[in-house]
C-alpha cells in the first residue's frame, strides 16, 4: 500500500441506496466500494413515525437516510482498502434529481423540525414523485403563453419532475412550510451543504432541472408573479442567484463531516451534480462528438457540443451543465429497461420459467438466449417502445406502446426481442433529430447496470445505430464521475487534475469488448426501422390518436370505478 | 324403455376424434354418446406403416380411422341406452371439408391398395392440409382473369383448402394416383358410399367447397382446360355431376356396415354435409334473420337468406347450403378461439398457474375471473384479431395481429380481455357487413365447444353485437344436425320428418340463460369498436401494408435460414 497514492471519494445517491467509492487518482482504479439501502427508500403511504396518509403519486424520502449514507458508507471504504485518511484529496457527489427539500437557513430540513414533521410537503420529494402534474400542465401553458424562450431548451414542455413544479406544490398545499423555508433546495446541493457548511447551487441541477441558463438566468419574476403573485420573488427570498460550475471546491469537510466518515477535515467538496449527468466523464464522454447512454429503468442520451442547436423534443440544453465549457444535450426514453421488466412480469410463461430453473440461469438469461437465435425480422413483430409515453423527440406522456405482427406461432422470445428492438429504434430515432439538427454523433459509449450486460441489447445497438458499441468499464460511473469531479476540485497541486478532460483522460476507461455492426444485419434493420418510422409518425403526430382517446376512456372508466 | 320411442343416429367426424349420438326424434334428447380417438389423427410427418416422408404443410387422414369410427362408437350407442336396433330409424353423418379421396370406383381408397400405399397423394387430405396453397393462387387468378361468375360466391378468394386445389395437387404430384383414381371424392360423401354401397355428392360440400351452384353447376370444361389440358374432363371422369339436396335418403343401410355398427340392414342413410353446416339447423337456426355462430379454433358465422345478396368478403354463399330451400351464407374468423390458446400457451406468467394451481381451477378459468372484473375500455388496450388472417370482409391471410394501448402496468388479464374484444370487434364487423348488403340479422345463436362457456365471452358477444346472445342447448350440434337430418331422410311415415324446420322445431332447443346487454357497456363498446374500426381500415385496405412486408421480409429470412 504505497502512502504516495492519492484518492478521492465519490458518492452517488440512487433511488434505494447510496454507492460510495474510493477511486485511485492516477488510473480511476475502485480500491474499494460500498452501498447503503436508505432505511426509508421510496415514502408513499404514510410519513414516519406518522399517521399521516400520503397522495398516491407521492414518493418522499427521508433526509436521515442521506446522512446515515456517509456515516455506513465511507468509514467502509478506508477498512476495505486500508489506505490512510491523508491520502484521500476530495469527495464528490452525485444525486438524483430534481429531488428537492426545503430547509431553514442553516439548512435543517424542515421535516426534521417537530412543528413541520406531520406536514408531507415538509418532506424531500423524490424525482419520482408525480403529484405535481397539474402545475407542471399549468407551467408549460403559461410559458407557451408568455412565448417564453426557456422553454426551447427544454423540448417544449415542464416536467413534473422538476424543482418548480414541487415548489409550487408546496406553495400551494402549505403556507406553513413554505413560509418557514429560509431556503429551498436541490438535494445534490443540500447534501454539499451538509458536508461542508456552504450552501451554493449547482450548474447541473439549476440547468436541467431548475429552468436556468447561463445566459438568461431564471426566468423573470414578472413569470413567476404569473404563477401566483406569492411567487414573484421566489428566487431571491428561498434560492440562490449564484449557480456554481461543475468541478469547483465548493469549501471543506467541516469537523462534523468528517467525524461521520471517520475522515480528515479540511479535505475539498466538489460541486454537487445529477447523478446521471456524472456518469458522462466517466464513460470517457468529455468532448463534441460523442454521445454517452445512461441505459437504465429509463434511457438517457448526452451528448456535448461547442454550438447550440435548437434540437426538437429533447429533455434539456445547458451550457456547462454536463462539462465545463460545452453545451450539455439531453434526451431521453422514459420506458427503456423498464419495458423488458415489464416483460418479464408480465408475459412469461410458466414452462420458460421452468426452463430457467433447470439450466441454473435467470430468466433474462434464458430469454435473451432464446432471442439471440433469432435473426431480424424473423420474427414479423415490430413495436412502439412507448410503455411509458415518449419522452423525447415527440415529448407525449400520453402515448402508449404497440406490438404489430402477431401469427398464431408467434413465442416469447420474439416479443422480447420486438421490444429490444423497438427501444433501439427509438434511440436511433433521438440519433437521429439530433444530427439532422446540427449535433454531431461519431461515438456512443453505454454505461448503466445489468443492460450492458445484455448482450443481445450490445448488438441490435451496433446494428440498429450502424456504429460501433462501446462500454463504460466501471459499473459505477456516477459515483466515479463524482470523484472524478472531486479531482478537479482538488486541483493538481494536491494530485488532483486542473480539467475534467484530464480526469477522464486517466481515470476513466472502456471495456476492451465492443459491438461492431454487420452488413446484412444492420440493411435489414434498416427496413424494419422504416416501419418503424411509419408507426411512429401515423401514431406520434396525430394521424389516429386513438392512443391518447384509449387513454381518456380508460382514466374516465377508473374515475367512476373508484367513484 | 319404451319400445314405441324411434331414435335417429348422428355421427360427426371431426379432426381428430369422431362423435356419435343417439337421439330420441321426438324431442331431441340425447340418449347416448360415444366418442372415438383416430388412432392415426392428423398425418404430418411420415406415412403409416412406411418410410415416406411428408411435406411439411402436409395433413393427411387414415380411412381406416373412418371406418373403424363406426365400428367403436355405434355398438356403444346401443348398449348403453339399451335400445332395440329396430327403433334406430335413420343414420346421418357429418364431416369436416374439404376433405378429400381418391378411390376405385367400388370406392375403395388408393391409399388402401399395395400399388399406391407409398404415395401421400392416395391418402385422404384432411381440410387443415395447406401443400396446395400455390395451386389455390393460381386458380383464383385464373378466375379473375376469366371473369368467373363463382368468384363472387366465394368472396374473391380460392382457398387452399378447399377441393380443387386439392385435386390440382393430385394431378399434378401424381399421374399415377390420378390416372388410377376413378373417383376423387369429398370425404362427407365417401362416408355415405361407405354405408349405402350408392355413390353421391351432397350439395353443401359441394357447393362451400367445390365451387359448384345450383344455377351454373361446376365451372365450364374450358376453366378446367385452362388450370390443364389434361383436367378439362375432370367432372365426368372423376367426379358427378348429379348433387343431392340435404337430408334426402341416399339408400339404405349395406349387410357389412350393419355389421360394423351391429344395426339392422335397411335403416334409411341421409345425404352426407359439413359439420359445421350441420351444427346450424341443431342451434334452432332454420329460417332467415337467425345467425349461427359455431364458436372453435376459427369462428364461423351461417345465416339464411331468401334472397341471393353480393355480402363482400364471405366465405361462401350457397344455395340450399345449409338448409333447402334457404340461400346459406358462410363467414368465417380464421383466428377465433385459436386466439386464446394462443395466449395461454405463451403469454400466461407462471405466477398465474400458480395461483390458478392454488386455486384448484385451470388457467382458463382464471383469466375469465380476473378479466370480468375489469370494465370495457378499463385496460387502455385495443387488438386487430388478426393472429391467422383476416377470413372475411378483407379475405387477407397475410394480415396479423395487433395490440395497442400497452403501458407499464399493463396485466395479462387485460391482453386477454382485449384478445376476447377484438375478437367480437370481428364478428362485428362481418355482421355489419351482412347488414348493409342486405341481409338481416334478428336473432343470434352460438354453439360449439368450451367457449360457449366462458361468460364473460358471451357478455362481451351481448354488448358489442349489442343483441340478446342465445345459446344452443346441445353441446354435439353437429352430431346433432346429421342426426336430425337422418330423421328428415326417413320422413313421416317412419317416424321421422317432412322438412328439416320440423325436426328443428322438435329437435333443436336453447339453453335457459342468454346474455343481454346493458346499455352502459353497449356505449363504450361502440366507442371502442370505432377505434377497432379505424386500425381495421388503416391496416386492412393497405394505407399501410406492414403487415404484409414485414410477413415477407420473415418469409425470406427464414428461407434462407432454412437454407
């Protein structure tokens, strides 16, 4: 164990659980892991320790559960690797969002404050929480409105997921909260915060999901006095105005800090930043030209540019919010691996089941074994990957999936494999809008979980994009991507990197195993790309809307149903 | 027992067993009921007794099957019901078709003489044989090219499965079989032969399959002529040209198929028919405006008219068909209950059978349970019923199926139901075509199988046909119909029938319970069905003819895989 190593430390704060690594500077080797399962994970019947009945789109977490992260986490990662606390240069972190919570000035969450605690909209809320659709509705209404220009950057439409959409909510569900709010916040920021006493706002976050650019700030208070005259000053009396770039100190690990990850005060916080958007660096995505896909429940598309393009139906634009000095595109596929879950619950039979069992495999495994003896187009089927709407390029949460081409011997197999096939057509789709929109793609790298994995996936990728397929080597680049970001905090004279290009340069790496399309696949993929096309156009732009008619009738039946 | 009681056998050779039925002609009541498994079924792979291998869409039947059919369930018939032979007073059959044989002209089958054993074309071709597919195209264009006035009859369409087509195949696969064959022969009459010793055709084989009308006969020497020289003379030296009304006595019983059946020789044999067509007088449908609608693997719908109607896309239209005197139209959905095995063989999840295991009920009965709990239009889903074909109104057997409207919390009972919707859409839409062109509608009965069970089926049937759905009482209506026509050979002075309606009226009865619908439903299911409507006409009349590439970009994927 040589004392001259330098490491820094990178947290990613997922869904369930918190990953921490500790990553060697040098090379971005993982000398040790580790993974905390919040004990509150996703809160959406009751609050804790409560009798309070939450709203079913609701999905709260429990600000305790960050904090017991770096406390179970990280004092881990020194025992693992026996390294010394002085040879760790910086901690970054990583988090979902937007997932905002509202604070005091000092920034307790007000859900740890006993006046507040029986109050849901005390509480964090998760990106997934959807209780704010309506405003959401309302918001984009009135940006389309007002011909608002922020709303190009983001394909046309707010998200309920994002901070103003839940801020309003509180707003307008609890004057107590909001009123008692000195501050209201990003996750990713609070939890810098926490670790370093400084509040600040990070580039990622306010850009994607807080509706800022660097050019034109927030959007006017006369817009959110159009909310609601309450709101007009939101930004000066509950943010901030100063939004910090990615890959700054931030300040240093106070004295409380460190005692929870049994660490050296003093060491440098970076920045704090999506957990997604982390993930770019370290896939080796730094620069124009390459795109990097984040492929999990949902798939993510990020790719850098020197200019701006005004991209149709993409999720967000942000300069500098993905790497310093280029504009940050993001797209995205709502449904993406959540369609081969939702398969896999779904449509399976029992005999395969048992298959499975037999031959010691998971059924994915097996499954993805019975499609990869297909060929393309063997099967008939093609489908509309749009389980869960689309997301970009025709941005309609109202469309639903579609499988066409079912005979009397159509198998499993082939359905699985339509539905790997129809993700990719749609990703192919996003490839597409963006270099017929001006961007640039001649390298796709993937990271995420088990879908890398997925070799079939690998494969109908390189044929169905006609590029080369490219992998991610760390199973965690969100939380490498944090400590990547940590070495640029640190800078070079404590061993760090003065930019993210040199971070990524040395730390992050590929997999030696990629996917190189074939001739004759990739032609036939073009023909069932066309009739994917086809649908795609006669269902996505209004020739039949019987999508969003089944839809109506099918929300009215379940209004009256539950009365 | 009383001996004054007269009884009338029917027998109903279907495609893997035969059935038979002893029924009291004064009221119908079954009195017995035997069935018989064909040792040798559906022939596809090898000939019995032989090294010969069959062509892969070969399906091919033993005659032996036939006969020993006879012998195993007719003895049975009286033994149980403790009858004497003396009060069986006519014997009817009915048969699948177009099944077809070449015999001697003693009637014995080629497939039975040493000479021709060896040849799959001496054998009988059971309806489901498809080898003759090619010849069925080219007779269809020949039609066309000719203007032939049958064409219409047929709805456009030749099918593969029907006799000529089969008969092409003979000749052209085998000169020696066709050469030796004196007699090619529809298996309906074969049977009748077989029991009388007198060789007839009977109209409703001849008419639904054989291209033959009682106003033009067969097509013109010059159409035969023109499929081949060498088949100009095929009627006369193959066939009849003499066709036998239904229920009309063909003879009497021989000495040796009394024998077989130990019955007293002379009982009086009735004119061979379809099973189907058989089924319809035994579901009470004698006269115009009923519907029968013989539920199985396909869904075939009979209706009686006075009149001659040009209906587009039917199966057939034939008159005295079905019963005298009465023009019978035939419709037919290809998919029907073939459907929903289809669905519970490869899209039922094994955590289902298990409940249904748990349960103690079959997986059926499961899915029926939970899909009735759920409201139309509830599931968000709609399907095109396409899964083999489109049979009527579009007459497209290059159609498949869709589904549209999947989401994430999509469950297998709601693909279920939607499977069970879209295929009522079907029937629907054959209904309204009958409608517009001319022909009524007042009443609906159904008969067949399982499915005449299933409830929620039958509901659905009530709301979306939006008419009071009956059901026959018997579940053998096929065996039941030859039975009835059998008394209607007899006539009145043995006890019998003077016309078929008689025999019906006495015969023929529903069961209690029918299904009526409920206004509620009704409305959602029209609003439902005009979605079914829209995807029916965009995919059916070639605004977009996926479909169809994406069949034959798989024809040629897997030609070539086979090499």
């Amino acid at each position: 164990m040589s004392e001259k190593k330098k490491y820094t430390i990178g947290i990613n704060y997922g869904t369930d659980s918190a990953r921490a690594v500790l990553v060697d500077v040098s090379d971005g080797k993982l000398a040790a892991t580790s993974e905390y399962q919040y004990t509150h994970g996703i809160i959406s019947d009751k609050l804790p320790d409560s009798n309070v009945e939450l709203d079913p789109d609701s999905a709260l977490q429990h600000p305790k559960d960050y904090i017991n992260a770096l406390k179970r986490t990280v004092p881990k990662l020194l025992k693992e690797s026996q390294i010394y606390p002085e040879q760790v240069i910086g901690i970054g972190t990583a988090f979902t969002g937007s997932t905002i919570l509202p604070t005091t000035d000092d920034g307790t969450p007000l859900a740890l404050i006993e006046d507040y605690r029986d109050d849901p909209q005390a509480w964090p809320k998760h990106w997934k929480h959807h209780a704010a659709q309506d405003k959401a509705n309302r918001l984009t209404q009135l940006a389309v409105d007002r011909f608002e220009t922020f709303l190009d950057r983001y394909g046309g439409r707010i998200n309920a997921e994002w901070f103003f959409p839940k801020l309003w909510e509180i707003f307008d569900n609890s004057s107590s909260v909001y009123n008692a709010a000195d501050r209201i916040i990003e996750a990713s920021d609070w939890i810098v915060w926490q670790l370093t006493g400084v509040e600040t706002r990070n580039i990622c976050a306010a850009g994607y999901k807080g509706l800022w650019s660097k050019c034109e700030g927030f959007p006017l208070e006369t817009f959110f006095a159009a909310m609601d005259p309450g709101l007009a000053n939101v930004i000066d009396k509950k943010m901030k105005r100063e939004i910090m770039p990615l890959g700054e100190q931030v300040g240093e690990l106070t004295e409380e800090a460190a005692k929870w990850m049994k660490l050296i005060p003093g060491i440098p916080v970076s920045t704090g930043i999506l957990d997604a958007h982390a993930a770019v660096p370290a896939a080796t995505v730094v620069e124009p030209g390459k795109m990097a896909i984040i492929l999990g429940t949902s798939f993510m598309h990020m790719i850098l540019s020197n200019k701006e393009y005004r991209v149709p139906g993409m999720c967000g634009m942000v300069e500098d919010g993905i790497i310093p000095g280029l504009i940050g595109y993001e797209a995205g596929q709502a449904g993406g691996g959540d369609h081969f879950t939702w398969f896999m619950q779904n449509a399976v039979p029992g005999e395969y089941e048992k298959e499975a069992r037999k031959q010691k495999i998971s059924i994915y495994q097996l499954m993805e074994e019975k499609a990869a003896e297909l060929d393309p187009a063997e099967s008939g089927l093609i489908a509309l990957d749009w389980w869960n709407g689309n997301q970009s390029i025709l941005v309609d949460a109202d469309l639903t999936g579609l499988i066409l081409g079912y005979s009397l011997s159509t198998k499993p197999e082939e359905i699985y494999r339509a539905l790997l096939e129809a993700t990719v057509f749609g990703t192919r789709k996003i490839f597409e809008t963006f270099i017929a929109s001006g961007v640039p793609i001649n390298e796709i790298i993937v990271t995420g979980g088990n879908l890398t994995k997925n070799e079939l996936l690998m494969y109908i990728l390189a044929n169905v994009t006609r590029m080369e397929i490219k992998i991610a080597e760390s199973p965690y680049t969100s939380a490498l991507g944090a400590a990547m970001y940590a070495s640029v905090a640190s800078g070079p004279e404590k061993g760090g990197y003065e930019t993210i290009q040199d971070a990524s340069k040395q730390m992050a790496h590929l997999q030696k195993k990629t996917y190189v399309p074939n001739n004759n696949d990739k032609k036939t993929y073009n023909r069932l790309y066309s009739e994917y096309t086809l649908l795609h156009d006669y269902f996505g732009y209004g020739h039949n809307d019987a999508m969003k008619r089944l839809k109506n009738l099918r929300i009215n039946i379940l209004d009256k149903k539950r009365g």
